[in-house]
C-alpha cells in the first residue's frame, strides 16, 4: 500500500452528516436572500493579488500576512486566492457595469483563505455568506442588511442577547479619519513604551489598525485612546443616528462599541459585529459596514456600497454550544429487494415514487449479491426510513409492493400496487 496523502492543515472535509446540516443552512440562506431581494453572484476563488493589496489595504493582517498568494507559473501573473469576497464582487460589478441601471443587492456563499493559526473556529480554507449592496448611500439599506441578520438568526433558533449580540461604531468619512489619526498617533507616541512590534510598526502607517490588537498587554492603552466617534462631522453622526433610530424602532438592542474598527481599510460610516460569548477568541460571527469608496478606488465608478459577512464554521459552531438541533435527513422508506428478479420491477417503482416526491434509498447489491432480508432489514433500519417498501418475489408477481412501517408498531404492513404509488406519495407529504 502506498502511503495515504492527507488534506492541508486548517483545510477541512465536510461530510455527512455535517453536509446535511450545511445544506440546511444554505437553504435557509437562500430563502432568506430571495425574500430579501438578493441575487447570487459567484465570482473566481483566483484573484489578481493586487486586487486585495489596493482593496483591503496594504497595512492589514489580511494583505501583511494572511494571503495565500502565488506567481503563476504559466506566466508569471501574481494571484491570491480570496481571502474575502466584497472587493471580488466590486470588481466583477465594475468590470461589467452591473450598476449602470441602478443599484444592486447581491449574496454569494463560498470558501476564502487566510494563512492563520488553525483552532477551533478559525481555519485556513473557511466558508462565509456575504451580502452586499452596492449603489445605495442611504441608512435604510445599512438597517436592512442588520434585519436580515436578525431574520436569519431567528429562524436558525437562535437567541439575540442570549447567543449573538450586535455591537456597532461609526468610522467617518476620511476627512474625519484623518483628524482621528493625528490624534491617535499623538496619543500612541505619548505611550511608546507600552507598544508591541505590530504596534510600533503600524504607529505611522495605519494607527487605526492598532485598535484591532488582540494583544491583551495592550488594551489599557487601547482602551484610553482617543475616539473616532469625537471627530465625526455633523452629516456622518446624522447618517449613524439614522441607523440608530431605524434599529430602535425595529427593537433591535445594540451596543456602541467605539473601538470597533474592522479588519479592512475600506470601510467608512457604520460597521458592525454580531458577536457570541460562546466561541472563545472566535466570537465574531458576522462582521460588517459601509464602503462608500472602495468602487472607486478600484478603478470603478464612484457609488456607495455596503454589507456583511459571516463565517459559516463559527455560526454551524455557535449552533451546537446553544444546543440548537439541526434536522437529521432520513428517507421516507428503503427499498428491500431479496431477489435480483425483483429488480427490474423495484427499480421502476422506485423511479415512479422518486418522480411524484418520496424519497427512497434503494437497497444496493455488494460484492456478495443483494444479502438476507435479515441484513436489509437491518440497513432499512439504520438509514433512518419511517418505511420499508418489500419487493418480494410473491408481491412482484402480483405487480405490486408491501409497505412496512419501521417506526410505529401499531401500524399495520400493506399492498400497494404499481398504479397506487403515485396516492400514496400524495398521503405521505400530507401526513
Ligand atoms: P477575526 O477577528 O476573528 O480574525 P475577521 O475580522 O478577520 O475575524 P472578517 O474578515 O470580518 O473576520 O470575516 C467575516 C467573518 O468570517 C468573521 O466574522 C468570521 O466569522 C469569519 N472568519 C474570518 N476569518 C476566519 C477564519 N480564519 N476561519 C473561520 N472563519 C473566519
Ligand atoms: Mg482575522
């Protein structure tokens, strides 16, 4: 035998039964979506590099160390793959024009990658949800993309202040940012000493970024520098309380956190958090704001933009610490086949069923033939099906199939024939 290969660390397999419950999720996303008029966009996992470097910023965790990104080899053109998809999704609306007629509202659901430590809730290869809209300047839609959040978290079971709370922050426009920064820089200077190397280097190039440190030797000084929110002009506090209000009046609670900065440059105005107790140092579930001017600075247009991601491992993990149950599948029945003779015959019914919406696994031959009733049975029981439909070689010659309960004693086994398959689906979806 010759020596297995292995995935690459922080690169996961995602298998059954934890696929059903991806694609669970991804079905309540989508319905989601659709009921809130997004369309899905797919773009390329492969990206120019520097599409990232001038769309996230150079002075990033994301772009300084987190990109995977190559030269290939064919001709030496530098790539990435994503480690996010808002600036993909920009490209891709500016390449063709998707804005000419109008804003648009768009989702994609797909994997990014980030070269980071791999733990729990954090890995190198990871699965978001995104929606963004792009085109529109007003609060209304920063309110929406927040409801949305709202929509899907409740009706994943999910609890607002008990599982996920929603922190919130204005970052201004760049003028404000600018007056901010001198500040910051005044007041990290004040405090060298007490700066780590990311810190020290950061100090001139992007202080902002400062204030994301997860080094917690550094939160004092964190904590006492000076706030954005401060700085702000009178056209970006009414843009953050209109946000406000708007969340007020939906009921939704929020916390201000003024230190909330984000880990790309591109944001201004409102971003947000949806954060969880229940994940660690993970515990940011969603993340997200306004980008009003990364169209432009990638070649595009000038038009406003907003929108949000969600890493899918944190929320699927956040689901089982608040012990949410995600549906087990099961087929309605299994088709039982002790003789190949009956095959012809099971396969068609199984087909005719299939057609009209039950679902059948259908009991399949090894290496040995089909085996004993006594194994099939045992199969039958172990998928899960509410039936056992039994192709005996009596019931085929009499053109029809038995139907036997598996999961309620009481009821009683029975006959269908051929023509009846089709009614009794219809009773199965009604039960
Ligand atoms: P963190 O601060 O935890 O590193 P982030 O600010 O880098 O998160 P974003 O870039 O905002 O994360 O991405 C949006 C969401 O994607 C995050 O809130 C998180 O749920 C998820 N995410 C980000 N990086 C990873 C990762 N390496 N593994 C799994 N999920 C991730
Ligand atoms: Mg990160």
């Amino acid at each position: 035998m010759s020596e297995t290969i292995q995935a690459v660390k922080g690169m996961n397999d995602i298998l059954p039964p934890e696929s059903v419950t991806w694609d669970w999720f991804e079905g309540k996303v989508r319905s989601l979506m659709t009921r809130h008029g997004y369309a899905g966009v797919r773009t390329p996992i492969v990206e120019p590099t520097a599409l990232f470097v001038r769309g996230l910023g150079e002075v990033t965790d994301i772009v300084e160390k987190e990109m995977y990104s190559f030269v290939d080899s064919m001709n030496g053109d530098r790539l990435s793959l994503r480690p996010e998809n808002t600036a993909g999704v920009v490209r891709a609306i500016t390449e063709h024009s998707l804005l000419r007629d109008g804003g648009k509202r768009l989702y994609y659901i797909g994997p990014m990658f980030r070269h980071e430590r791999p733990q729990k809730g954090r890995y190198r290869q990871f699965h978001q949800v995104g929606a963004e809209a792009l085109g529109y300047a007003g609060p209304d839609v920063d309110v929406e993309l927040i409801l949305m959040c709202r929509m899907l978290w409740r009706e994943l079971g999910l609890v607002e202040g008990r599982d996920l709370r929603l922190e919130l922050n204005s970052l201004g426009q760049p003028d404000e940012r600018r007056a901010h920064r001198e500040a910051l820089i005044a007041h990290f200077e004040a405090h060298a000493e007490l700066l780590d190397e990311d810190a020290k280097r950061r100090l001139h190039s992007n202080p902002l970024r400062i204030l994301d440190t997860k080094n917690p030797a550094m939160q004092a000084v964190v904590e006492a520098a000076p706030q954005l929110m401060s700085f702000l002009g009178t056209e970006s506090l009414a843009h953050f309380n209109a946000v406000r209000a708007a969340l007020d009046a939906a009921g939704l609670a929020y916390r201000i956190n003024p230190r909330l900065v984000r880990g790309m440059d591109y944001y201004n105005l409102t971003v947000f958090e949806w954060v969880t107790e229940r994940l660690g140092s993970q515990g940011t579930v969603c993340g997200g704001g306004r980008y009003d001017t990364l169209i432009e600075q990638l070649g595009g247009k000038p038009a406003p933009a907003v929108g949000w991601g969600l890493g899918i491992e944190r929320l699927l993990l956040l689901l089982q610490e608040a012990g949410i149950a995600t549906p087990v599948v099961a087929p309605d029945a299994y088709a039982i086949v002790p003789t190949a003779a009956s095959m012809p015959l099971a396969l068609r019914t199984v087909d005719a069923l299939r057609a009209a919406g039950v679902s059948v696994l259908m009991h399949a031959a090894g290496r040995d033939g089909l085996g004993s009733m006594k194994s099939q049975f045992k199969r039958a029981d172990a998928s899960g099906a509410r039936y056992a439909l039994i192709f005996g070689d009596d019931e085929v010659a009499r053109g029809e199939v038995a139907v036997k309960p598996l999961r309620d004693a009481d009821a009683a086994q029975r006959c269908l024939s051929m023509a009846q398959a089709a009614d009794w689906a219809a009773e199965l979806r009604t039960a």
